[in-house]
C-alpha cells in the first residue's frame, strides 16, 4: 500500500500535550502492523502562530493540507489571548467547512475503568454513535439584526435544510447501523415544534429508511431524547441529529460516559475527496494545561478512527484494545487524576504504546 500522509496539528494547551502521546501510539500500531504511515508538523491553527502572524493560519492552508489522507488534531482556543470565535472560526470552521467533513462522528462507550456519573451503569450498558450532520440545519450565517437600538430590535437566523444536506448524512447513518449488530437507528426530531424545517428531516428520515429495511427505526423529539440519554442510555445504537441537537447529543453522550478526558471524534469527509480531521472531543482546557495531567485517551482512541479511516481496521482495533485493558487495570500509578490516578499524561500514553 501506498504511503499515507497525516497532517499534525497539536494547536493550544494540553493539545501540545496529548497529541505526543496519541503519535506515540499512533507509530506503536504503524510498526505492529507494518503501516507506511508519515506524519507531518505544523504549527498553524494554534492561539501562538495567531500572536506571531495576526491570523490563525497562512494564505495558503488549503493547498498545504489539500493531499494529505488524515488531519491529526489536537484543541484549539485560548479565551484568555485570543476570542474563541476567533480561535475556532479562523481555524477547525474553516477545516470542516473547506473539506465538507459534513458527519461529525463521536463513540459514546461506557469502558471498564471509567465511572459514569449515571448511577448503576456497567460497562456494556452505553454503547452508541452519535451521527451529527456538520456542514447545515441551524447553523447557517442567514439572517440578520433589524431596528438596532429601539425597542422594534429583532434577531432573525433561518436554518437550511437541503435534501442533499440532510440525505447524505443520513444515509451515513443508516450504512453505520448496518454494519452494528443492533442494527437500530434513532433520529432526533423537534416535529411538534419546529414545524417547517423538523417535518422535512423526519420525512427524509422515512425515504430512507425504505432502502434499509432490516434496519429498525425510531424517532424522538430533542427534549425527550436528551432525557433518555440520562435515564436509559443502553436503548441507543446509531443516534442521527440535524448540526444544532447534534451538537448538545454529541457532547451529551460522551459525558454519559464518563470523563471527557477519553471521548474521541471525527469530522468525515465520507468519499475521501478531502482529508476528514480526528480530534478529541476536549477543547484545549487552559485550567490544566501545563501540568501534564491531561487524560491523552480522547486523542489515542482519535487516532484509532483515523486509522480506521485509512483502511486500518486490525490496527485501529487492537489501539482500542490497548487503551481499554490499560484503563481496566486501573493501576493508579499510571491513570491520569480525572480517572482517580496519580500517573501523567505521559505514563498512560506509554502504558497504551507498551500494551500494543
Ligand atoms: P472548548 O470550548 O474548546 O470545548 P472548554 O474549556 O469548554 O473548551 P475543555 O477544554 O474540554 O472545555 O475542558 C472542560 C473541563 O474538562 C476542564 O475542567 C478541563 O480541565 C477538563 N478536561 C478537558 N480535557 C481533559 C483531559 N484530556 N483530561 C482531563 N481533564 C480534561
Ligand atoms: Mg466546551
């Protein structure tokens, strides 16, 4: 096989320190499985070039990272130097945007080790992807302020929802819970509600599922799903959500799951026109950066989807293999203190490597 590039970009705070512990397993896997895999640096889309350069990257990004096969991300934002829109617009926006990485993909899975704050769940219990459609829906930029400064002043932002937009992404999902032995598909809704946008996606939602008949469908309106994740998380399989409740489901799940510490995402690019990003689901957390105690699981188990991504199946399992026998072990010397250790950032990433 061909050689495959991997765009590294650490960016802010514990990302320049969790991101050598996911290389660090990253090359363990490449060696046990005989991958030609290169990874190459760059300091852009960090709050430090912003400092040098007055911008969050260079004219030519695009061009810069266009061929490569994976983006390798770490966290980016600073509130502290530079204004998080700033920070994420002038950088991960412009990724997902530029390389219509339109699935936002995060495992939600309760692991041995870990404790979820929902009382009496096990592992096993949470077990479920959250699809989120990233590129649409309520997220757009139309709309716009009227009668500034009376008291007509109003606010008006549409949402978007395009047959292309929202087909492709669910047809994602359906493919996923095809390939899981559940084989159940829940779809959030706000029908009762929204009554334009909502009645149209759950529509889609039906079309769809036409095609995948062996596939079991439901659908639940946004305020009840949120409860259900909290009260019976073991009912999910694949979660599919417009770009808004995405959002709240995606950062919803992994909490359900314990620390955010080990909760990875993609941003997808399905057809591999463009290179899709892997990154954790933390953000850069200026509260501990500095300390090297950050939790480098989120940025390993990122790291498995992206090889996974690559065609790496075998490689991506067995990294997840390594990083949950780590965790069951539970040795307190070598899990971070968000897993109720006293080991580093470093001796986790080593543990994972080691296991490997
Ligand atoms: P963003 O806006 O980028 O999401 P944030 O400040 O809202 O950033 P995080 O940076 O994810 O959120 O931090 C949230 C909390 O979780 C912080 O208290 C942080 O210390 C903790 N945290 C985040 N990532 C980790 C990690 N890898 N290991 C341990 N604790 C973490
Ligand atoms: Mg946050």
């Amino acid at each position: 096989m061909a050689r495959q590039r991997i765009a590294v970009i650490a960016g802010d705070g514990i990302g320049q320190e969790v991101m050598p512990e996911g290389l660090r397993v990253m090359k363990a896997a490449a060696d046990r499985f005989n991958l030609s895999l290169s990874f190459e640096h760059f300091d852009f889309a960090s709050c430090d070039y912003y400092e040098q350069h007055g911008r969050m990257m260079p004219e030519d990004w695009k061009s810069r990272l266009e061929g490569f096969d994976a983006l390798y991300f770490g966290a980016v934002g600073m509130p502290e130097r530079v204004p998080d829109h700033v920070s994420l617009w002038g950088s991960l926006l412009q990724f997902r945007r530029h390389f219509d990485q339109y699935i936002n993909l995060r495992p939600c899975r309760l692991l041995q080790g870990v404790t979820s704050p929902l009382a009496n769940r096990a592992p096993g219990d949470i077990d479920f992807m959250v699809v989120r459609e990233n590129t649409e829906g309520e997220y757009s930029s139309i709309g716009g302020r009227m009668y500034e400064g009376t008291d007509r002043e109003l606010a008006i932002q549409e949402t978007v929802m395009s047959r292309h937009g929202i087909d492709r992404a669910l047809r994602f999902a359906f493919e996923l819970a095809s390939t899981r032995p559940k084989r159940s598909l829940t779809s959030a809704t706000k029908s009762n509600g929204i009554s334009i946008t909502m009645p149209y996606w759950d529509e889609r939602v039906n079309a769809m599922a036409t095609h995948y008949p062996d596939i079991t469908v439901d659908s639940f309106h946004i305020d009840i799903l949120t409860a259900r994740f909290v009260m019976h998380p073991d009912m999910f399989d694949v979660v599919v959500a417009s770009n808004l409740f995405g959002d709240i489901l995606s950062d919803l799940g992994p909490a359900c799951a314990g620390t955010i510490g080990i909760a990875p995402s993609a941003n997808l690019n399905p057809e591999r026109r463009f290179p899709s990003l892997f990154e954790p689901v933390h953000g850069s957390a200026p509260d501990i950066f500095g300390q090297n105690i950050a939790n480098p699981v989120g940025q390993i188990w990122s790291g498995a989807m992206m090889l996974d991504h690559l065609g790496h199946a075998e490689a991506a399992d067995a990294v997840v293999k390594a990083f949950e026998a780590v965790l069951a072990q539970a040795d307190s010397a070598v899990i971070t203190p968000d897993l109720g250790g006293q080991g580093t950032t470093e001796t986790l990433g080593r543990a994972i490597a080691d296991r490997l």
